[in-house]
C-alpha cells in the first residue's frame, strides 16, 4: 500500500505539474500539488486511535489539519489572503471570478 501511494502522489505531482505549465499564460488560474497529508509523522501512538489503531485520534486529527493549513500558503498567498492585512471576508468579497484553484492532497498507506 505504501508503494502504491507513492506511485500515486508521483503521478498526481507530474499531471499538477503539467497540467499548471499549460495554464501558465492565465494569471487567474493556479493549479497546486500538495503530499503534506502523507507526510504526517503517525509515530507518536497518541495521534493512533485506540479503538482501531489505523485512523486517527483526536489528536492525529489536529496534527492533519495543522499540516493541511500550513500546506495552504501558496493558495492563500495567490488568493492574496494573509499578512498582508486583508481580512479573508473582505479578499472572498474581491475576488469574485478572478480565482480558480485545484488542490490535491493524497494520503494511503501511511
């Protein structure tokens, strides 16, 4: 399975990839490839739930979400949505149809 999920996120990586060359003369578009959901260190038996020993605790579920929203500054960055002092209400509102992304996270067999 580990294998397996590495061929995937290697496949999914290049189509991104590709794919985000082609789209490179339109500035409105950006297509992202992230793995960081299968890069979280599961090796802490906290973050393991105790029931089942495969999905995560309480606890994994807040290590992912940390690395999923660390994951996101290039989107938000693109969606000018951060330090620079807009709030994400009132850069939602600008944006209107300028912004179209793709984001794609794959996890198996970590």
């Amino acid at each position: 399975m580990i294998r397996l999920g590495l061929m995937l996120n290697g496949e999914m990586r290049a189509m991104v990839s590709n794919l985000d060359r082609q789209l490179a003369h339109n500035s409105n578009v950006r297509v992202q490839y992230s793995d960081a959901l299968a890069k979280v260190n599961f090796s802490r038996l906290e973050l393991i739930n105790p029931a089942d020993a495969w999905h995560p605790s309480i606890e994994g579920h807040k290590a992912l979400a940390a690395v999923a929203f660390s994951a996101l500054g290039p989107t938000l960055k693109f969606l000018e949505i951060g330090p620079n002092g807009r709030s994400y209400q009132r850069s939602r509102s600008l944006l209107g149809g300028r912004a179209k992304f793709l984001y794609s996270s794959h996890k198996l067999g970590s």
